[in-house]
C-alpha cells in the first residue's frame, strides 16, 4: 500500500503542477492515465459504476471545479480560469492493493474566501492525522475535525464520507468528518494495522449537496464553492503513517 500511495502522490503532485488557467481538466486526465500506466498501475475511478449513472465513471481523476464537491467529470470542454478552484481526487490500484487520495488547487490569482475554505479544509484533514491512534474512538477525531472546519465559519458535507481501504477502494469503515447519532451508535476504535481513506470535504455556505443528472458529479445545493482533501493513512503504534504523502516525495 505504501508503493500504490507513492504512485498516486507522484500524479498529484504533477496534476497540481500542471493545473493552471487555460489547461482543461480532461488534459489533467490524460496526463494521469498516462503516469499511471507508466507506473504499471490500473486507474481506480475509471470504469467504477454507480446506480444513480447511466454510464460507468469515464475518468481517472474526479476534476471538481468551484461549487463541484466531488465526482467532477474531467472534460476536454472545461478549461481551467483564473479564480477557480479545481479539487482533483486519485486513485490506484498497484500489484492488488489502492492508494487514495485528493488535492484542492487554486487556479492562479483566488479569493481570500477562497483561500481560507482550502487552508481549512486541509488544516481539518490535518487535525485527523494528529489525532489517529491505536485506542482512539473514530468519533473523537470526527469531533474535532467539525470543531475545526465549524469555527472558521464553513459546513461540513455529511452525505460523503472517508472509508477503510485495502484491496478495493472502499472498505469497512466508514470514517466520517462529522458527528451524527448514527456514528456514536456505530464507533469504532482504531486499532494497529488499520488503513483509512480520511478525506473531509468542506463547504464555503451550508452542507447541503445534490447530484447532477449525469449520476456522479455532487454539487453545493447553495451554489457556493467546496473543497476537498484526502490522505490514505495506516494507523501505527504511537499514531498514523500518511501512505499518500507528497511532502514525503518533495523531500526524496
């Protein structure tokens, strides 16, 4: 799991290279299918079926632009603008196990709103990371992760959550952002050698969402601007190890 995550880290990092005003998302597509057969890995989103869709997912990369949550449809059509935010999710699968994980990325010159929408969102991510442990409650992470994103002003999507991941892409558990009735009613504890996809998807307005006719792409139901982080991570004595690091790329 660790060499799927290095593969699906080394695509985002170019993705996040390459995202910039006048690029479209299907060339951001292209550019991770063709890393991906590179590194002799399968792409984990292409081809996934869903029952709400008429057709099966046709992107390697989920591409969810601005009020976009998630399951964005990467198009030769959308081109990328000065001001938008683009949130890019990737997966793969390597030698029978997956690596998981998601980016926000500011086109060129953004709001200050906008600004503050992604450092949280990713800050909200990062409280996850320091919080997972053997012997901790799902449910206290999910608390302080919605304390987090809350007191900055912003909602937290509750009709999407993280999820356990090995050989496939979802797995028990579901890993929450947030906490409900039914997370208390259901906790687990976290135990070693467990290996979660943790990816908080936060709201500018309310948490209200809606799927598109198409079946796949999620929007804000109040037309304001979402984004979206993740992190493949293992839960290890004494805390987590990040499988999807791209720091730990940057730093060779």
């Amino acid at each position: 799991m660790r060499k799927a995550g290095a593969v699906v880290a080394g695509v985002l990092s170019k993705l996040q290279e390459s995202a910039k005003a006048g690029v479209t998302t299907g060339q951001l597509d292209e550019i991770a299918l063709q890393m991906t057969a590179e590194a002799g890995a399968d792409a984990l989103f292409k081809g996934v079926r869903s029952p709400q869709a008429k057709r099966p997912f046709p992107g390697a990369i989920c591409a969810s632009l601005n009020d976009e949550v998630v399951h964005g449809i990467p198009s030769k059509q959308t081109v990328l603008a000065d001001g938008d935010i683009l949130s890019i999710d990737f997966g793969v699968r390597l030698n029978g196990y997956c690596g998981d994980s998601a980016v926000t990325v500011p086109i060129g010159r953004i709001s200050g709103k906008k600004r503050k929408l992604l450092e949280t969102t990713e800050g909200t991510l990062k409280v996850a990371i320091a919080e997972a442990r053997p012997g901790v409650r799902w449910s206290q992470v999910a608390g302080k992760m919605q304390e987090y994103a809350e007191a900055a002003g912003f909602s937290v999507v509750r009709e999407f959550v993280g999820h356990g991941i090995g050989t496939q892409m979802h797995e028990d558990p579901k890993v929450p952002n947030f906490v409900s009735e039914e997370l208390l009613a259901d906790d687990i504890v976290l135990t070693e050698g467990m290996v979660l996809a943790v990816e908080p998807m936060v709201n500018a307005g309310r948490h209200g969402v809606r799927v598109l006719g198409n079946g796949w792409t999620v929007v804000t139901r109040d037309g304001q601007c979402s984004a979206h982080f993740e992190h493949t991570i293992a839960i290890v004595a004494g805390g987590c190890e990040v499988l999807t690091s791209r720091e730990a790329l940057t730093m060779g």
